[in-house]
C-alpha cells in the first residue's frame, strides 16, 4: 500500500457493499419477499444448526478460563515491556458500554418479566415464586458468562496476533497459522467480509432496539405514541449522532461517551436499590447467582432434542447468535483499547468483571420488577404484553418517585449506550475494510455508519423486533465457524511460544515504526 495515508481494501470493501446494499434495496422494495425468505433461512439454522451455537458457546467459554488459569496467561498482548494504553476504569467502562449496555437498557426488566410469566421449558408455574427465581437465572444465563466469552475469544486473538505479531488488525489476519499466504488471499478477504456483514447486522439490531425503546419512552413521557415512522426518525437522529461520535477517534469520542454512561447507569441503578425493595434485591442476588452456578452446565449443553426447540430459538439460540454477530465488531474494539495487558488480566477484564456487573444489573432492574408483580403494584407483565418489551424499564420507573426524572435518564442513557456501540461497529467496521488500520478513513466510517442506521430501519420495517432476531441469527452463523477457527489458530500459536521456551516478541522494522506512526498497518509498511 502506497502513500501516507491508509486506503480501503477494494477485495472487502466492494463485495461488503454490495451484498449490503442488496440486502438493503431488497428490503425496502420487496420487504414482504424479504420476511418469507429470512424466516425460511432461519428455520434452517435453527433446526440443523443450533446445536453449534450451544455447543460452540460452551466451549468459548472453558477456552478462555483454561487459558487464563494456564501459564499462558503470563503472556502480554504487545511487547514484552508495553503496559496498558488506557486505564483499567476506562478500559471496562468502554467495553461494557460497546459490548452490551444498550441490551440491558432494553432487556434488564423485559426478559426477566417474560421467563416469570412465562416460565423457560414450562419448568415453573407462571408469576410463582419459583418462576421468579427461574426468571433471574437465565436472565444470568444470557447475559453474563458465555456472551462475555463470545467476545473474549475473538478480543484475545486479534489482539495476540495485532500486537504480539505484528499483524494486521484484522479477522483474517489471525489465521496466518492455520492458511499461512491464503490468509491474505480470497479465503482471507472472504472472512473479513463474513466479519463485516455479521457487524452491521449486528450493529443494526440493537439500532432497532434501541430506537422502539427511546420511542416508548418519548410515549411514556409526553404521549408521543409509538411507531415505526417515529422509530425510523430516532435512527436518522442518532445515526448522524454516532457517526460525528465515530470520526472523532476512540480516545475522544467513545472513551468519554463510555465513562459517562456508566456513572449514570450506577446511579440509575443506586437510586433503585435505596428506594426500592433493598433487602429483596439482597436476597435475590444471593439465591439467583447460587441457582445460576449450580446449574449452569445443564444449561449450556440444553438443546432441541430433548427440549422446547421454539423456545431455545427464540432465547437461547437468538442470543448466542446474536453476541456471535456482535463478536467481530465488540472482538475488535476491545482488541483495540487492550493492548499491553497479559492474557489472564484481559480474561478477567473482558469475562469476569463484566459478568458481575451483569449480575448486579439483572438484579437490580429485574428484581424490582419481579418484586412489584410478586408483592407490590404489579401492572408489568400486562403493560409488555399489551405494548412491548420497550416499554418494561418505564412501566418499573412509573411505581417509583420521579418517574418522569428517572424516564429522562433513562431515554438519555439509551440514547448514549445506542451513540457508543453503533460508534464503534462503525469504526470497525471501517478498520476491517481499511486493511485493518487502527485509524480508519472517516469517508469510510461515516459509510459504514449509514449503512448501518439504513440497515436498521429495513428490518424494523420487515417484522419489528422479529426481524431484528432473524437477521442476527442468519449473519452470526456463518461466522460461528470462523471464530471456532479463531481459537485454534491462537492455540497453535500459543503452543509455538511454549515450544521456543521463551516469550517471543515482534521488534517492528524500522519501516514499520514509521508506518505505524503514520496510521499504516504493519504487513503494509515493511
């Protein structure tokens, strides 16, 4: 690559563009065509390949806690001197925000409210105690351990082989191990573009979900009423939000975005625990995290074999394949702000302390929410089944005193947590068809962005929060195998260091240090 300043790599961008730009032209003249076929499409991934999800998921999961417990977690993402390019508190505010924050906006009351009245495998009797209890347990089953391990095998390896061995950043360039020259060849760009289109759906979906909850909360609050028409205006808003966010640079834009919200979303969740039921949430915590543990792996070996396949596909499998097609884009970005730490401290980062703030999350918003329906006004189980899963978080906040405060920050911190992670899909996603420049051109982020608010807006229009799950399904799955391939190119290079008995470090040519400093990517300057 000649010149100062990084290009797009035509062999990813073009292609990407163009099954996107399809998808897109396709929906918005032909959406019903669309829906048929999408929903075939994911009837076949479901019945025949959602056993990989689950099994995959497991396996993510033991991968990155065996090599953290490992002496391979010694190992540092950088040279052997490098420390952390950002602050610890920094560091997990930036991936919380990214990785899931605007979900839990949405599902932190909703999915607890929808198990408790209408229990997972008809294991309970709906609104019982139990079923409450059964509610907060695959809340945590969703949203704590296995996801953050979806994003931690893919983090991991692009920043090993970014930072350790000089590759570029990106998906394929990891597979040097595995395809030695074809990992810049067409199988390598093929997997780039793969990374690229499960980002944009995946950046899409929480777009919708994040524009029919700030819309519920317009309606709660000013009587605004809901629709797709208002939805789609919401996108166009925060789309031009998040794309002046994005060519701002991490360091600046999402950094500061992500520091904010998450001091909000604490004290959002602080007023909650003092003025509502406080030793409920105690207790529910306690009882919730034990029932968790010890069962969790039943859970994450349960499939439709001997279960209720419809409701693994509209749960289980819709999740795992969801943080599936999030993974190359959260994968990246936290590949990008993790450099000099080791690979425990990265394990713990990414895994664990994330999944306790999950815990607390659920617990907080649901237990609340499970306390009012069990003990108190009730009232939120009728208003999501009448109107929605947007609007659980402001039917809880409307038991409560200053409820139209409380609506307003809550709309604010969705509007925040849709800002950030729709900001860093773009830049990834720019990166990944900039031949993996950590500075992507803003032309090309500002692209991607559109692409991503357009994308948003035909699946809200094809089947609301149903087509916002099927197109999530259907671009992870293909990626599902590239991250399996992932792992073993990351553990055939770990087992290399082993072998050499030393730790191995990658001293850049004088030509790729100057690259570098000019927003070059390593391969590109030598």
């Amino acid at each position: 690559m000649q010149g100062s300043k990084p290009q797009v790599d035509p062999a990813v961008f073009w292609p990407a563009i163009t099954i996107i730009l399809g998808f897109v032209g396709w929906g918005a003249v032909f959406p019903d065509s669309l829906s048929s076929v999408s929903k075939v499409v994911l009837n076949a991934v479901i019945d025949d390949f959602g056993w990989g999800f689950v099994v995959s998921s497991a396996g993510f999961l033991v991968f990155a806690l065996f090599l953290a417990a490992s002496r391979l977690g010694k190992i540092r993402l950088g040279q052997d001197d490098e420390r952390p390019e950002f602050r610890t508190a920094s560091w997990i505010c930036m991936m919380f925000s990214v990785g899931m924050g605007i979900g839990l906006m949405f599902w932190g009351v909703a999915e607890p409210i929808f198990h408790f009245s209408t229990p997972p495998h008809g294991q309970a009797e709906p609104k019982s105690l139990e079923a409450a209890l059964l509610a907060m347990k695959y809340s945590y089953f969703h949203w704590a351990l296995h996801p953050w391990a979806i994003y931690a095998v893919v983090g991991l390896t692009i920043a090993y082989f970014t930072f350790r061995k000089g590759k570029s950043n990106l998906i394929s360039s990891a597979f040097t191990p595995l395809l030695g020259e074809a990992a810049s060849g067409p199988i390598g760009k093929a997997i780039d573009v793969l990374a690229i289109i499960a980002t944009l759906f995946g950046t899409a979906t929480s777009l919708g979900l994040g524009a029919q909850q700030i819309n519920s909360g317009m309606d709660f609050l000013w009587g605004t009423g809901t629709s797709n028409t208002i939805a789609l205006s919401i996108i166009g808003v925060m789309s031009v939000l998040f794309i002046l966010s994005a060519v701002s640079g991490v360091g600046k834009g999402i950094q500061f975005l992500s520091n904010m919200n998450m001091i909000i979303a604490m004290l959002l969740l602080l007023f909650l625990v003092c003025i509502g039921p406080t030793i409920f949430i105690f207790n529910t915590f306690t009882e919730s995290l034990g029932f968790y543990l010890s069962d969790l792996v039943t859970m994450s070996f349960r499939t439709a074999a001997f279960s209720d396949g419809k409701w693994l596909g509209s749960w289980t499998i819709f999740y795992w394949a969801w943080w599936v097609s999030w993974a190359p884009f959260v994968g990246v970005f936290i590949a990008r702000i993790s450099r000099g730490r080791t690979i425990r401290e990265f394990v713990i980062g990414v895994l664990l302390i994330p999944s306790g703030v999950t815990f607390v999350w659920f617990t907080i918003m649901g237990g609340t929410a499970l306390h009012s329906e069990l003990f108190g006004a009730g009232g939120i189980v009728d208003a999501v089944n009448n109107q929605g899963a947007a609007v659980s978080l402001f039917a809880l906040l409307a038991q409560y005193p200053f409820a139209w405060l409380t609506s307003l920050i809550a709309i604010f911190l969705v509007a925040i947590f849709f800002i950030s992670g729709a900001d860093a899909g773009a830049v990834v996603m720019g990166m990944l068809s900039s031949n993996g420049t950590l500075e992507p051109p803003p032309g090309v982020v500002v692209l991607w962005g559109v692409l991503a608010g357009a994308s948003a807006s035909v699946l809200l229009m094809m089947g609301g929060l149903q087509g916002l799950q099927t197109a999530s399904i259907i671009a992870a799955a293909p990626f599902l195998v590239v991250m399996v391939g992932l792992c073993i190119s990351l553990w055939h290079s770990l087992l290399d260091e082993l072998e050499e008995g030393r730790s191995p470090r990658t001293v850049p040519t004088a030509a790729a240090a100057a690259g570098e400093a000019a927003g070059l990517a390593p391969e590109a300057a030598q």
